[in-house]
C-alpha cells in the first residue's frame, strides 16, 4: 500500500460516520470500520454485505426506490431505518452519490451514514409527551390555552372550543379575542400584557360570549412557562365559567370544601367581608377576630414581612396582586403563605371587590429549600471532584519523580531526608484529593469485605497518639459483628475525622468511646431487606451542638472552629464517604451532653477470606513485553515511560487516540498492553480500546485517570469491570499494576 493510500484509510477511519460504496445491484465494494459499528457486524465480513440485507421486509420496497433515485443523479440525504445483525433497529441518515467511472458510467454508490436513533427517539418522546398533554388537556373539565413567547396562543383545548363554538383556527394567535365582550377586551389584553412582560402569574375576571350567543363570568388565570434551559416559552391558563359559583349558596358550597383560605374583601368599606372556614386551620386561630378589628390581620404577619403584607392589600385594590408571607400562630408556630387576589368588578366593569385565595405552603418551601441545598452541594461536589482530578495528574508527576530520587540515593545522602519530606507532602495532598473526592461523593472507590473490629484494633495505637494523652479511648467490640463491604482506606479516614473532631470538642480532658454491634434493621432504616445491620458508634463526652449546628453539621465548608482551624470538609467528607460505601449515618448530641455519631452498613456474607499474597519485585527479565502508552498530560507520560523503560518494556508514546492509532497501524510487531488516560482530547481512552481491540484483539487495555466514578461512567469506564489505576499512583504502583494485567494475559 502506497502512503498516500495509507493516509486515505486514516482519514476515512478517523471519520464518525459510516461510509459505504457499492455496486449497482447493492453488494459492498469499500466500507470503513464505522460502517461496520452501525450495521452490528465484523468489519472482516463487511464484503459480504449487502445493502439490501439490513432492510426490513416490509420496508424494502422503500429502500428499493431510494437506491434507484439515488443511482439516477437525486442526491437528497434521507432518514432511515436499518436492521443491525442482531435484529435490532437503528435509525441513520444517509447522504448518497452516484460512483463514476473514467467513462463517466454509473458503477455504484457512495453513502454516508449518521447513527441518528437518539434524535429519532427522543422525538418520538416528544411527540408521545405532547399527544399525552393534549389528550389530557381535551378530557379537562376546564378551558385550557397555551401561548408562545410572543402572545400569541398556540392551543386551546377542546372544552373551549365547545364553548365557543368556533374552530381551532380561528381561535389560534389573537383570534381568542372575539369571544371576549367589548367591554372587557382592552382591560383584559392590558392585564394580561402587564402580567406577561412581567413573566408573573395572574388572575382576572371578565365576560365571554358562549357558542349559544351568551355572555358568561369567566375566571381566567395564567402562568409562565420555560423550557428546560430555563428560556421563557409563553404562558399556559385556564378559563373556569363562574357565572353560577356567584350564586351564594354554590360560592359558600365551593368555599368551605377546599383547603385554601377563599376571602373577600369590600372595597368601599376596607374590610374583610368574608373568609372561609380553612382560615382556622391555617392561620391557627378562631376568624371571629378578624371581622372585629381591622388590624388583627396585618398583627397575625410576622414583624419582618408585614410591611410587604400592607403594600400588598394596597396593591389589590387596583389590580391583580400575589405576595408570600408569614404568619405567626397563637402557640408561636411560623407558617408560610401564598396570597393571590384579582378585582371582582359588577355588570358595569366597576370594582368593587377584592377576591382571594391563601394557601399554606410551609411544606413546599421546604422542599424547595432542600432542593436548593442539594443543588448548591452538587455544584460544590463538581468543583470539588474537578479540582482533585487536576491535583491527581500533578500529584503523580510529583510523587512519581521524587520517588525515583528517593530510591536512586543512598541512605547516607543528606539530600535523602528532603526527599522524603517532599514525598511526606505528595502523600498528604494526595489525602486531600481524596477528601475532596468523598466529600463530593466521586471518589472512585476499592471495596473489600472488611472486618470492622480488625480495622478498628489496628487503628487503635494511631488514634491515641492522635488525640493526646489527656483523652481517654475505650472501645466495645462486638466479637460477633458481621462483616461489610466497603473502601478500608475510607472508613480509616472516618474514623480519624470523627476522632479529630471529638478531641477538638474535649480541649482539656474527656472520654472516647468506639463501640460495634449487630443492630435490628427496623432500629435505623439503613439495610432494606436484611434484619440485621452493622452498627458502628463513636460518642464523646465533649462540649455537644446545639440544634442548629446539628442541622448544619454535614454542611460543606461549616465549621464552629476559630480562623485557620477548621476546614468545614471534615464531617462533610465523612458524609459522603458513608453514603458512597452503602451507609447512612445519625448524630445526636446536647450542649454540654457530647456528641454520638452511628453509622450503620449492611452486613454481606461470610466467605473464606482470600489469603494476601506478597507483592512480587518487576525483574527486568520479566518485563519483556511493549507498552502503548496514551496519555496527552506531558508530565505524567514522561513518568510512565521513564518508570516502564527502567523495568525493561518497550514503550511506545501517543498524545491522543488517534496518534496511538497510527502507532499501532505502523507497528509489525505485537503490542501486548495498552495504558491509556480516559479522557483525552479528540477520542477518549474507551473510544481508543474500542478501535484497538478490533484491529488488534489480544492486546489487553489498562485505563488510568484522576477523574471521579461518575465521570467515568459517562465516558464508557465502569468499575470493576475493567483493568483500572487511580491517579496519583507511585513508581511501584504502576509496575504491580501492569505486571497483574500482563499476567492475567498470559494465562488468558
């Protein structure tokens, strides 16, 4: 093969669609691999193929037709639908041209083929979300409109236009408005103007003429709405007929049946003239009060938002108005409530009420505070986690060369004892990344069958030099306690951390407790499905929380410490940590009464513990293998080289996906591994060993990144199925790495 050719089929290769040349009867000519993804099958097989074989039955004919037009000249890219060699569908959009030859006849065609069966499903969602809206809307029994950003309505229900009499058409954009009556027109498009610039909700009242010719009391109220992103989409309403709720006995039978406060008020007097009997269960108090003083009302406001209460009952005097508030029961309970009212004018279109409806919503604003909190956490996690990727790549670049100083000088060199300081600071940052990593819950984590009181007793000498010798450490382990399955160097760091935390609250002296037991499930909901739950209890007799720090204890970035003290990642990483390995944790605590933290973990099976073999030492002799190292981080590539070279490999360098692909396509001889960085730039680490292991299936694939689980779970790399190294790894642990996956070849 020529190097011009040989650039051609990197070129059509490295392309992301599907490329497929046949001849007049369909049978294939020329593929590339890609083309082969789409269609489910070998590439080696691809001669074999034909373009007619990976068409449905009934659609054939179809795929007949568009080949016919397309050998005529007719370039139009169309959509279709192929079947892949397991039988499955999978939708692509094909571009075609007719094939030349030097006398200008037809000899076939040349297709391009685009994977697009996302596309295609999600607007098959689409279309089954909006069949499901408007199927939903027609069965209301309510009038329902829908309109775009610029006003104009895009949809009325099916009960509008039952009401109207009139037809869709007619009613879509402003045609709404020759249903309204004259009088009310420019009134109700001035407030809904106002509302929808706005972007608020409202509420109004005016008349509408129904199919038979009638005027009707219509209550009409409307929303924003917004799409996903967050970009205004128009409003969406409904229209109530309330000409017979104004009929006191259907108002009072309808008032006293909800939940929300239905109140009116005189204007001309400036009184409450009425409030339903749901005022007594949320405002907490009898309503007889409230027709006896004026004032009552704005005293039942809490001090701080009275003053936005009173501007709002100013404001509903003269248009539609709504307000959040709080009110204060007799027993000193808070609640929280939405207030909206709109103007009830008589038959002439002069107001002369104000009707309303207060709704408690504490329960909802809590949840909308819990929301916002959790967003604000996984805002903080995504920092935290990009943050510690970016320390891991220079953490290994650190340790890994300063590692190689350390080992390389002799135990008399006085420069030794700097080295290991710098090697003590690469391992404490190292334990910060990880921190950073619990805390965010993204640490990609190692799980073993743990014995919890084994960890704990080889612990115990550590924790005493850690909290001083004016703490006292007792310990209760239960010798029945089952065992877990959980990261040993994480729970080490609970451990420490809630140590840590109960020696800063015992400044002068105290007691440490650790206790383990086997725990009832139904005790704490920690174990669904089992009866018994590992339990693993840490108390102090130290200065205690009161009830706002507990609630904010787990916070990210709280701490009750003085400056230069504390973090705030302390309990925080010990959160996610525990939540990340299966568990669940509690504290309960008093000022002046210490602090108890239970984590609880579901207990696994008992097995036959796998005895630990001694690492053996990488002999030169041994490493006789080549190495394809994919890494676009300068640093950390040079250290793999430098670190694999020393042990003997052959090692070959590439900054991308496509660079080691070249590599490998110039290479003759046999490549036994492939270390490869996860992300990369231009085709990721999973992309790579895809293409790899097609061209070249007996080269087995190892993976290393400083990024978090969930990062790698997106790009195609789940733990623990595959051969994986966490960044910042040492000299040695790359060597034990390797050697592992090139042994588990060679008995492969």
């Amino acid at each position: 093969m020529s190097i011009s050719e040989q650039a051609y089929r990197r070129i059509v290769e490295a392309v992301p669609e599907g490329i497929w040349v046949v001849d007049p009867q369909g049978r294939t000519v020329f593929s590339n691999r890609r083309m082969a993804e789409i269609l489910g099958v070998a590439f080696e097989s691809m001669p074999e193929q034909s373009c007619f074989g990976c068409v449905f039955p009934d659609e054939l004919e179809d795929a007949q037709r568009h080949f016919a037009r397309t050998l005529g000249g007719d370039r139009r890219p169309f959509d279709f639908r192929l079947r892949r060699a397991d039988g499955s569908p999978i939708w692509v959009s094909i571009a075609c041209m007719p094939v030349h030859d030097d006398g200008g006849a037809t000899t076939g065609l040349l297709g391009l083929f685009s994977d697009i069966t996302e596309r295609k499903q999600a607007e098959a969602a689409l279309r089954e979300s909006e069949e499901r809206f408007r199927n939903m809307a027609d069965t209301a029994p309510v009038m329902i409109w829908v309109t775009g950003p610029d006003k104009a309505f895009t949809f009325v229900n099916q009960p509008w236009l039952d009401f109207t009499g009139r037809t869709m058409e007619q009613e879509l954009g402003t045609g709404w408005a020759a249903s309204v009556h004259p009088d009310d027109c420019a009134r109700c498009y001035e407030a809904f103007c106002s509302a929808f610039d706005a972007r608020r909700s409202f509420q109004l009242e005016c008349r509408m003429r129904r199919r038979d010719g009638e005027y009707r009391s219509i209550l009409c109220s409307g929303v924003p709405r917004f799409e996903p992103g967050g970009k205004f989409a128009g409003y969406i309403g409904s229209d109530i007929d309330v000409t017979d709720l104004q009929s006191e006995a259907r108002f009072r039978q309808l008032a006293e049946n909800i939940d929300e406060v239905f109140w009116m008020l005189d204007l001309e007097r400036e009184q409450v003239i009425y409030v339903s009997p749901a005022f007594e269960k949320v405002w907490g108090c009898s309503s007889a009060a409230l027709y006896q003083n004026r004032g009552w009302l704005a005293e039942s406001v809490h001090a701080e938002d009275r003053d936005r209460f009173l501007e709002f009952l100013t404001r509903v005097k003269s248009e539609p108005a709504e307000e959040s508030y709080r009110v204060v029961h007799p027993d000193g309970s808070v609640r929280w409530i939405y207030d909206r009212a709109f103007l009830v004018c008589d038959p002439a279109g002069k107001p002369y009420r104000v009707a309303g409806i207060a709704e408690d919503v504490t329960d909802h604003r809590e949840l909308e505070e819990e929301l916002r909190q959790a967003h604000k956490m996984e805002a903080i996690g995504r920092l935290a986690g990009g943050i510690a990727h970016d320390f891991n790549n220079l953490l290994t670049v650190i340790g890994g060369y300063s590692q190689m100083l350390f080992d390389s000088t002799r135990p008399e060199d006085p420069r030794r004892g700097k080295l290991e300081q710098v090697l003590g600071a690469a391992n404490r940052a190292s334990i910060l990344t990880r921190q950073l990593l619990a805390f965010s819950r993204r640490q990609v984590i190692q799980p073993a069958r743990i014995d919890l009181n084994h960890l704990l007793t080889n612990m115990e000498a550590l924790l005493r030099r850690l909290i001083g010798e004016h703490i006292v450490v007792e310990t209760a382990l239960d010798p029945g306690l089952g065992r877990i399955q959980a990261d040993p160097h994480q729970l080490e760091q609970v451990v420490l951390n809630l140590a840590a935390n109960a020696r800063d609250a015992m400044p002068n002296a105290g007691k440490l407790r650790i206790e383990t037991s086997m725990v009832d499930a139904a005790e704490k909901e920690s174990a669904p499905g089992s009866h018994r739950t590992v339990r693993l209890r840490i108390s102090d007799t130290g200065c205690g929380m009161d009830e706002r720090t507990r609630e904010r204890a787990f916070e990210p970035f709280f701490t009750t410490k003085g400056p230069g003290r504390g973090t705030g990642l302390g309990l925080s990483t010990v959160y996610g940590i525990v939540h990340q390995n299966q568990g669940t944790i509690h504290v309960s605590s008093e000022p002046g009464q210490g602090t108890t933290f239970d984590l609880y973990f579901p207990p696994v099976p008992d097995v036959e513990a796998e005895s630990e073999r001694p690492a053996s030492r990488v002999r030169k002799m041994e490493a006789a293998a080549t190495v394809l190292v994919a890494e676009d981080e300068a640093g950390v590539r040079g250290l793999v080289r430098q670190t694999l070279e020393e042990l003997g490999y052959t090692v070959l360098e590439a900054t991308d996906g496509y660079k080691a692909l070249q590599l490998v396509e110039e290479r003759k001889g046999e490549i036994h591994l492939l270390l490869t960085d996860v992300i990369m730039p231009l085709m990721n680490g999973h992309e790579l060993a895809k293409r790899m292991k097609s061209i070249r299936p007996q080269t087995k694939v190892l993976y290393m990144s400083g990024y978090t689980d969930d990062v790698l779970a997106f790009h195609g790399i789940a733990q623990p199925e595959i051969d994986f190294i966490q960044k910042p790894f040492t000299p040695s642990d790359l060597a034990g790495k390797v050697q592992m996956v090139l042994a588990m070849d060679r008995r492969s």
